[in-house]
C-alpha cells in the first residue's frame, strides 16, 4: 500500500509514475478524501481542545450553580460533537484505505518503461539451448508416454487443469522439493513449513486482496487456500516490531499452490504450464530499506543457482512498468528453455515490493534502541516452481529413445535413478 502522505503532498509525480503501469490515473478522489479527513481531524482536536479548557474553568471554585450547569451542558454537547467528528474520520479513513488497497505500488526508477512484455528487458542468458538430432515433444506428451503424467485421471478426479504424478512422476516431484530446499538452506535461507489457508488480513497484507480475489479459493470461516507460500510466510511477522540485528530474515519454504486462473481461459489448456493447484519453494525476505536492492540482486542469483545445477539453460528478464506486477516495485522474471514449445517460459519471478507490503500487514523494524520503527522492505521469488521445472526437466532431458535424462545433481534424491525410461 502507497503511503498516504507521499500521495497527497507530491500528486503528480505519483499519477505520473503510475501512468507508466498502463492507462491514466485520477486522484483528485483520494486528494478530496484527504482534504475531507485534514478538516475533519482538525475540527475534532479543535473541539477536544474546546472541552478541554471547559473542564478547567469548571475548576473555578467561584462558579454559580447555574454556570456550572452551562459549562456542563456545553460540554456535552462538544463531547457529542466530537464523537460524531471520531466517527467520521473513521469513516473517511476506511473510504482511503479502500482507495489505497486498490493502487498498485510505485515502479523503482530502474524498472524500464514500456507497456507490455513485449518491452521486456533480457538482462542474461546463461546456457546454450540444446540441439537435438529429432523433433523434441512437448512435456505433455514424454509424461503421458513414460506412465509418470496422468492428466485424464486429474479430470476425472477434480477437473481441467490439474495433475496426477505416478511412479517416478511422483518421486520427481518430492526430490525436486528437497533439493531446492537443501540448497536454499546451505546459502543462508531459514526453512519453515507453514498452513496451507489463511485469513483475510493475509491476502491483503500480500497484496492478493482485493486487487486478485477472482483468482483465489475461498475456503469456509473467511479462510483461503494460498496462492503461494508468500503470503503465510510474509505474514508471519505481521504486526511485528523486529530488531535491526534481526535483519535480513530470509526464508525458504515448500507448499502447495492454488490459483483459479481465471483470467487465463483458452492459455496454456494442454499440459500443466497453467494448473490451479501446483507445489513450489518460495523464498521470502524481511530487509532493511538500505539494502533491499542489493538483496533483490541476490534473490535471484539464488533462484538461479537451481537452474544452474539442473543444467538448464535460461535467462534473466527485467519487467517493463506496463508487465509489472501489481505490487512490486521492481521485478525480474527468470525464464527456462523449453524445446518442445520451442520457446521462453517463466519459471521464478523475483519481486522487491519495497515497504509496500510491510504497510499492509504492518511489519516494522527499529533502526537502533529507542529510535522510531520503520517499515521493513519485503521481498520474495520462487526457488523455483517445481511443475514447471519438470516441464523443464522433461523437455530438455528428452532422448530419441524416448527416456528422459536426469541431471547428475537431482540423482541422489531419486535413489541414483538416471534416467526416466518408457
């Protein structure tokens, strides 16, 4: 959430700075709200002020009867007069935050401008895509031919995009999580496994809510199922005070997803590119504002280290304004190779959301003893999505006899397994 106070003291440059996203922006209503909640705010101190100095002339031990019973009177009515200014201030407050909630955040001054993902920035490639002496097949059809995909039986079971993993799909997919979390733990990241559903608070302190809510699943009792692991994982330091020698907190953490995707209808029906459940590790980080770029950098030289070691070629994206996630500052999307779609797909996206989110969920830091508590600056990238990484794994494994190759480093999570053959 933008800070109130930088949007009512420098207007423009907020409108201009969010024009880029894509589309203009009015904030006359929220300048008008503002106005609206200073006159308020002033006329209610005035007031208490006011009642204030009447309680000490009450004081006066020369009042008549009748004059104490006047100040009595007026007081009570500026106490009436002052509840009704309480209660509107709070009104006016819920009508900004209900503005605020629904403004994305501003882009950093690096992220480059453009409207779509066609303005998208390659910072790197590392890795050269391999040539295969056959036409390589899509993840879809090597899963299905080696026994380890069953999308028929996820149909039958819960419907359109969803999977079933057999066998070695299966042990894939739980080797895959515990590489990625081993890795993240040795460069310094803390695991923690956390609730599969939330509360409301949580998707708003993310940003999920009330910008996604057609994407989300909502369970019973006002609970959701997450989207991702970042939103129990950033709020578990929700409300929080957190000291200066806490910082940076890094966390690693494995769960399911659940996304409705339904913004997505007639992309990626085939396959499990775009599923509504799929499991992925999630790095989160709780950082102070002097380093959170710094931290950003190496947020995704992590993420990248997975790809690295699973010797899968890819390359490092920076979103345009117009691709921007709604609320990141600044973002890059690491995207793999895959032959049998012949083409880029992403697989992490890496997201500094500056103090953005920690406004929300209200997550602070004190600076040193006895100084005032800052926002903290959140951020947080996947390490990695691990379907999408078998869609990886897969497309570039794949050999002429039909088999898949697996890379020397996931070998000793699958029991020394080397390839997946027919």
């Amino acid at each position: 959430m933008l800070d109130l106070k930088m949007v009512l003291e420098h207007p423009e440059e907020v409108e201009q700075r969010l024009s880029t996203r894509g589309g203009s922006l009015d904030l006359s209503p929220l300048r008008e709200l503002g106005a609206r909640r200073r006159a308020a705010i002033t006329e209610r101190d005035n007031t208490r002020a006011e009642q204030k100095a009447l309680s000490d002339a009450f004081r006066n031990p020369g009042l008549t009867p009748d004059q104490r019973e006047e100040l009595r009177q007026r007081s009570r009515a500026l106490g009436e007069r002052i509840a009704t200014l309480e209660g509107e201030v709070a009104r006016i407050e819920e009508e900004v935050r209900d503005v605020l909630l629904n403004l994305p955040n501003l882009p950093h001054a690096s992220v480059p401008v453009g409207t779509d993902a066609s303005d998208n920035v390659v910072l790197r490639t590392v890795g050269t895509p391999r040539t295969f002496d056959f036409t390589p097949r899509e993840h879809w059809e090597i899963g299905e031919s080696l026994g380890i995909l069953d999308f028929e039986a996820a149909r039958r079971i819960s419907g359109a995009r969803f999977v079933v993993y057999r066998d070695l799909g299966a042990r894939l997919e739980r080797a895959l999580a515990a590489f990625m979390l081993d890795l993240h733990v040795s460069r310094g990241y803390r695991e923690v496994f956390t609730p599969f559903v939330v509360q409301r608070d949580c998707m708003v302190g993310t940003g999920q809510l009330p910008k996604f809510a057609e994407e989300a699943y909502v369970a019973t009792d006002d609970l959701y199922l997450i989207p991702t692991a970042e939103v129990p994982v950033t709020n578990l330091h929700r409300g929080e005070i957190l000291e200066a020698s806490q910082l940076p907190i890094r966390y690693a953490a494995w769960s399911a997803c659940f996304r409705r995707e339904a913004g997505s209808h007639g992309k990626d029906v085939k396959g499990m590119t775009r599923v509504h459940q799929f499991q992925k590790v999630e790095l989160v980080k709780f950082v102070a504002p002097e380093t959170s770029y710094e931290e950003h950098e190496s947020l995704v030289r992590d993420a990248e280290e997975v790809l690295v070691r699973l010797e899968l070629p890819y390359r490092v994206v920076s979103l345009c304004t117009g691709d921007l996630g709604f609320a990141a500052a600044r973002c890059y999307d690491i995207e793999v190779w895959l032959p049998g779609q012949n083409a880029w797909r992403e697989i992490s996206s890496c997201s500094n959301f500056e103090d953005f989110q920690a406004r929300r969920a209200n997550i602070r830091y004190r600076p040193a003893p006895g100084e005032k508590p800052r926002l903290v600056h959140t951020l947080n990238g996947s390490g990695l999505a691990i379907g999408r990484t078998i869609i990886a794994l897969l497309e570039n494994g794949q050999q002429a006899d039909g088999s898949v190759r697996i890379p020397q480093a996931l070998r000793p999570y699958l029991g020394g397994v080397e390839t997946i053959g027919p």
